[in-house]
C-alpha cells in the first residue's frame, strides 16, 4: 500500500509540475505571439504612410511636366513675372497690441515688415 500511495503522489507531482510547465510554455508563446502582432501592426501603419508619401511624390514629379504647374511654382516661391506684368502682395492688417503700465494702457502697432 505504501508503495501504491508513493506511486500516486509521484504520479501526482508529476502530472502538476508538467501542468505548471505547460502553462508557463503556453503564457510565453502568447506574450511572443502578442509582441509580434504589435510589430506587424506599426510595420502596416508604417507602410500604408510611406505608400501615401510616395503617390504624392509621384504626383510631383507629374506635376514637374507640366508647364503650367511650373509656371506656379516659379511665381508663387520665386516671384517670378511675365514682362509687363505687375505684381501685388496684399499684406494683412496692421495688429494693435494693448499693454498695460503704470501711468495705464499703451497701445503699440505692429508693422509688417516684408523683403
């Protein structure tokens, strides 16, 4: 009987000790699994961005061809003109800054200055 009872507890410890292993193998394996699907999912997002960066690069570079799009560019970041024509800059509003002191309020103007 003894031998049976040490049989039974061996048998036991044997069998919680692989469930235990088991477990902690299993919780591993899903926390890789997890980490891993992280990954994929920045790496997705990473993608779908550079995908969307390189139409509008394509896009640009169809632009280039066009001369009418040239043309706007060079006007627009160049100031360039075409003879004869003139060029007006409206420049927005000047600001009025209230500032208190001692003797009450001071009101400055702010001018715009442009090149």
């Amino acid at each position: 009987m003894k031998k049976r009872n040490k049989a039974n507890r061996l048998f036991l410890f044997l069998l919680i000790a692989g469930f235990v292993f088991l477990s902690i193998w299993g919780i591993k394996s899903y926390y890789s699994i997890y980490q891993a699907q992280k990954k994929l999912k920045k790496t997705e997002e990473k993608l779908t961005q550079m995908e969307l960066e390189n139409r509008e690069l394509k896009d640009q570079i169809n632009n280039l061809t066009n001369s009418f799009y040239l043309e706007k560019l060079a006007r627009e970041r160049l100031g360039l003109a075409k003879k004869g024509e003139v060029i007006y800059k409206i420049l927005p509003e000047e600001k009025v800054v209230a500032r208190e002191s001692k003797d009450g309020i001071e009101k400055e103007e702010e001018k715009n200055l442009t090149k």
